[in-house]
C-alpha cells in the first residue's frame, strides 16, 4: 500500500477507537462503577438466534446467567426466558445506551470483574483513562521537547550547552525507574483526577530530552537556509523566522514523535497503574484493571481478565504502522 | 587510551549529575517516611520532629547530599529507615539476582537477534523475512507486562514451571548443579518474557544494519570474485554491520533493565524492582535514591561495554 494511505488508514482506525473511547457513556451497557455482588467473574454472555426449543429468533437475545450452586464460582445459563437485545435504550439514570436487555438479566459481553462490574463498559471508560493519559502526556512532552530544542538551536552558545547536556542527563536514566523515584516521593493517596494529572504531568516531564534533541537538529540546519537568512535582513524579528519560517520545518519530526512517544506513553500509565502508584478505584484504567491478575486464582481461571492488556496490542500496532509510515514519509 | 578516559570522565559526571537530580527531585516532594507516623495521634509531634532529625531529614538539601556523599564514600550509600539497615549490602543481594535475569536476557536476546536478523536478511523479501518481520511487528504491540502476565498463566495452569521467587523450598539441601538447575528453571519464565519484550527492536536492527552492509561497493565486489554466499554474509556483512549493533547494545541494556524491573514484580523476582516498589510504597529515600542509581551504573556500565565493543570491533575508531 501506498504510504499516504497507510497513514490515513492508521489514523483513521485510531480516531475510530477514540471515539469508540469518549463515547464511552452511550457505547457502554452499563456505568463503569455498577456492580452486581451477585455475579462476581461471571463469563462473557453468549448472543444466541435459536432458543432452547429450538425456534429461530431474527433479534439477538441472552440468557440470564445462574451461579449454581450458590457461591461456587459455577455459572449455568438460565434458558427458561430469553432477554432480548435492545438497541438505542434509556438507561436508570436517564442517559441513551446504544443496547441492554431488560432486568434483571444484564448482558456481559466480555464477561465481569470480581465485584460484578461488567468488562466491556471498563473497558470503554478505562480506554478514556489509558489512552487519553498518552495523547496528553505526548503533548506535554513534544511541547517541552520543541521549546527546549528550539532555544537550543536557535540561541546556540552556553544556553544550548545546558540544555543539550540536561537532555543527555535524561537520556541515560533508566526512565521507568526514574519515573518510579519521581512519584514516589508525590502523595500517595489522592482522588483518581488529581492522580491522571499527576500522571500525566510526571511521565511528560520524564520523556522530553529526545524530542528536544531532534528538534535542535532541525532547527539547527533551518535557521542556516539561505531564504531563514534572507528573512532575516528584510529585518524580521527572532521571533517571527523562529514560527513563520523554522518552527514549521520541525512538524514532520514532532509527529513521527508522536506516535512514537503514546504508546510509550500508554504503557507507562498502564504499569504504574498496574503497580498502584497511578489511578486508583473505582475509576478505571487498563492498567488497575489488569493488577487482578496479581492473584494467581484469577489469571488461572478467568481469561476475560486479560482483555485490558490484548486490548493494548492493536492500539500499539495501529501506532507503529503510523510511525514508521510517517517516518518512511518525512525521508 | 584517551578514548577510554574521555569516556570515564563523562560517566562520572553522568553517575553525579543523575545523583544530585534524584535528590532534588525527592526531597522537594512533599511527605517523608514519617509522613504516615505524623496522623497517628498516640504519636506526639515532638517524637515526630526527633525522628526526623535522626535521620537527618530535618537538614537542608546540600547538607544530606553531602552526608549521603560521605556515606557513598564508606560503602554504605546511606540508611535504610524501613529495614534499620545500611542500604548497600540490601542493594547488592538484590542487584546480584537482577543481573542475573538481565545477563542471561542480553546474551540470549542478542544471540537469537543475529540469526534471525542475518537470516532475514539474506534472503530480502524471502519467505523467512516476511515471517520474522510479520513475528517483530506482532511482538513490538505486544508489552511487556502482557508478555509476562501471560507467560504465568501458562505457569500457572500448566504446573510445569514455578511461579514465582528465584529459589525451591528445600534450595539449601540441593547439590551444586541441582542448585543451578533449580534457579535456571526458576528463571525460565522471567528471562523468556524479557527476551521476547527485547527482541523485536533488536532484529529489526540487526536486519536493517546487514542490508545496509550488503549494499556497499566492497560486498559487490566480493561478490563478482565468487565468494560464496554464506561466507560474504558471516565474514564479510556482518562484521560491517558491527558498529551500529554495538552502540545499540547500551540502548538494550537500558531496555531490559527497564523491563526486568516490571517483569521482576510480576513474577515475584528478588531482584531491584520489587525492592524498589516496595521503597517507593514507604518512602524510603535513601532505598529509593539507590535504586535508581546503582540501575543507572548498570546503564553506564553497558555504555562502555559498548563504547570498549565498538573499539575492538571498528578499526576506524582506534584511528581515531
């Protein structure tokens, strides 16, 4: 394929997902906080079209699922009444979900949680978390990159002196240690708002020594261009080449960056959530979804747990294919 | 020789620099070890403030960076308040247990990286390309955690390995090779994981460098003197290609120092990454500044093994 259409199509799939992920309180059946104590590590409900006597139904529907017996963990599908999928129905509170069935029946697509929370919708809410935590933290650390970068190529002199050997401080830390120490020492019990930004602003902060290197190189050779040079003695101020004529020349760099940097960026939401130093509950994460796992009963037994982390696959996927065409691109 | 100093010197303002800025960036933090104590009302403040002071968190930030400079002289690299012990000899046992799973992950990484990454390369576009490259790909998506998570589920439900720690029950009744066998079967798991996490960037690497070798004037002209394939991609490709693998070796190390410090608290590893979590969840400053900085001598250790590799291997540096 061709590499301009590989890059719409990635970029495409991606705003879909994103998408999929903001809208999450019209696509998800249920809130991401709803429980019911009474299906703890339910298995994923199974869509049928032939009911127990064997008759064809057009509309999809469910059977509600029995623990049997009480208590063991056992699930059985109670078959005596089919619930239909509903779509585009009125939620408790109020709000349009795109489908549900009627209570007390509750369709789990992608199975429940220990307390009963069904993985789909967290799935959905905990995407906004996971996956918006990567978007932002890349903008800050592009933002910081291309500032940093852009005074040292454009200043040179003592100032890039400092700047650039900052950057190679930064770059030889191991980052997910140095990102450990720097939350360590922030408080630890906070709400889950204050902890994404904190989040966000500790892992945006870590990252920006290698955008603010590559940006100095181009600024670097821009600012030597004969038409940066003849701009110049037309008399135009430092700040005007720096964004009319120089700063555009760094966009190529800055977004093969980007999708570089996010999913870097995602994984390290996802770890430090998984570790419980990033968002807490009830709000979901991929990352604090998938720290159930810590217990050996549930990985063994319940493999919809690990839907958080396969979900994490293609989300990489869909970026690297956008890296490396951006930068096959930018050549 | 100046090439080797000149290295030496920069590490050691490296090693200084990250020291002073993990300092300043915990001590500005707000709340300290005794931050819990502090809410405890059976606690008296003044018992707080002379806690505090004996551990010589009351001073201002250049006086503990000298006194843990000082420490750093004697060989203690300062006090652990949670375990009431020096933080070196702690540090050490579990340093020793995470080179062990980050070695054996390099050497194996590395030595899978060259036969994969040669091999796709001698035959460009060829079956065995097209499968190793659609195999990275599949594996660069695919993280770390996942890896590992998945890896102990098949422990797990298989019963084959052992699920966590780096030793038996009854290691100490054990003979030497049984010693050795218990521990390699108790890192299987790990290193797999760490392997698989490192091992697409590396052949991909691997791969770009020999084509970028193949294309050179002198392999076109070995190849018109009728030197057979195999000996112009192992004698004469592949040590062109050096120079670039052996700067990346630095970065991998970095890489799978990284790595192994999730991979570790995943699979219940003794090793720095659960000593660290565990520092982190106290906030135990001088565990947590030791961490951070014996990792990053392992990072400048696997620089200038790097630096000394691309010496012995690219004649045109020792021209240099």
């Amino acid at each position: 394929m061709e590499n301009r259409s590989k890059i719409w199509l990635a970029t495409g799939l991606l705003a879909l997902l994103h998408g999929a992920v903001l809208a999450a309180g019209f696509v998800a059946p249920y809130d991401f906080a709803a429980q019911d104590r009474d299906l703890p590590y339910a298995p994923p409900s199974r869509l049928h079209f032939v009911d127990a006597q064997g008759k064809f139904h057009l509309r999809p529907f469910v059977y509600r699922w029995m623990e049997q017996p009480e208590g063991s963990g056992n699930y059985v599908a109670d078959t005596s009444r089919a619930y239909d999928v509903h779509f585009l129905v009125g939620s408790r509170s109020g709000a349009r979900r795109l489908f549900g069935v009627d209570e007390p029946a509750r369709i789990f697509l992608l199975g429940t949680d220990a307390y009963g929370r069904d993985q789909l919708s967290r799935l959905l809410y905990g995407g906004r978390i996971s996956l918006l935590a990567g978007l932002l933290a890349a903008a800050l650390t592009l933002g910081v990159g291309l500032l940093a970068g852009a005074i040292a190529g454009y200043c040179a002199g003592w100032l890039d002196g400092i700047i650039m050997r900052g950057a190679e401080l930064f770059l030889a830390l191991p980052w997910l240690y140095l990102l450990f120490a720097i939350r360590a020492f922030l408080p630890l019990h906070i709400s889950p708002a204050q902890a994404f930004f904190l989040l966000v602003s500790v892992i945006g902060l870590v990252g920006w020594a290698r955008p603010a290197r590559l940006v100095r190189g181009v600024v670097l050779s821009a600012k030597e261009r004969t038409y940066v040079l003849a701009a110049r003695s037309f008399g135009g101020s430092d700040f005007y080449l720096l964004r009319r004529h120089i700063l555009p020349q760094t966009l190529g760099v800055l977004l093969t960056q980007a999708a570089i940097l996010i999913p870097q960026f995602i994984l390290a939401e996802v770890t430090l959530s998984f570790l419980g130093l990033g968002v807490g509950e009830p709000v979901p994460s991929w990352g604090n979804m998938l720290a159930t796992l810590q217990q050996y009963s549930v990985l063994a037994s319940y493999w919809w747990m690990f839907l958080p982390g396969l979900a994490l696959v293609p989300v990489f996927w869909m970026y690297h294919k956008l890296a490396d065409s951006l930068h096959g691109a930018a050549l | 020789m100046r090439y080797v100093a000149t290295r030496l010197i920069h590490s050691a303002v490296l090693l200084a620099g990250v020291s002073i800025l993990t300092f300043v960036f915990l001590r500005l933090a707000p709340g300290d070890f005794f931050a819990d104590l502090r809410l405890d009302p059976q606690v008296s403040a003044q018992t707080v403030a002379a806690l505090r002071a004996q551990a010589g968190l009351d001073q201002p930030l250049p006086v503990t960076y000298v006194r843990w400079l000082k420490s750093v002289a004697s060989g203690n690299l300062g006090f652990s308040l949670a375990y009431n012990a020096p933080v070196a000899p702690l540090l050490w046992e579990r340093a020793r247990n995470t080179l062990l799973l980050a070695g054996a992950a390099t050497l194996l990484a590395w030595l899978i990286a060259i036969v994969a990454g040669v091999g796709s390369a001698a035959r460009q576009r060829g079956i065995a390309d097209r499968l190793i490259g659609g195999g990275t790909s599949l594996l660069l998506a695919a993280p770390e955690l996942l890896l590992a998570l998945g890896l102990l589920a098949l422990a797990v439900r298989t019963g084959r390995f052992p699920t966590g720690g780096m030793v038996s029950l009854g290691f100490a009744g054990l003979s030497v090779t049984g010693k050795i066998k218990d521990i390699a079967l108790h890192a299987a798991l790990p290193v797999t994981a760490l392997v698989l996490g490192t091992l697409p960037v590396l052949v991909r690497h691997v791969r770009a460098s020999v084509l970028e070798a193949l294309r050179a004037p002198f392999i076109q002209a070995a190849r018109a003197h009728g030197i057979p394939r195999r000996r112009l991609l192992l004698a004469y490709a592949l040590p062109a290609a050096a120079n670039p693998l052996a700067s990346l070796f630095g970065l991998s190390v970095a890489a799978l120092l990284s790595g192994s410090l999730l991979v570790e608290v995943v699979m219940s590893w003794p090793g720095m990454g659960p000593l660290l979590l565990e520092a982190i969840l106290a906030r135990d400053l001088y565990v947590v500044i030791g961490a951070v900085m014996f990792s990053t001598v392992f990072l400048v250790a696997g620089n200038l093994a790097a630096d000394a590799l691309l010496y012995v291997v690219d004649p045109r540096i020792r021209v240099r």
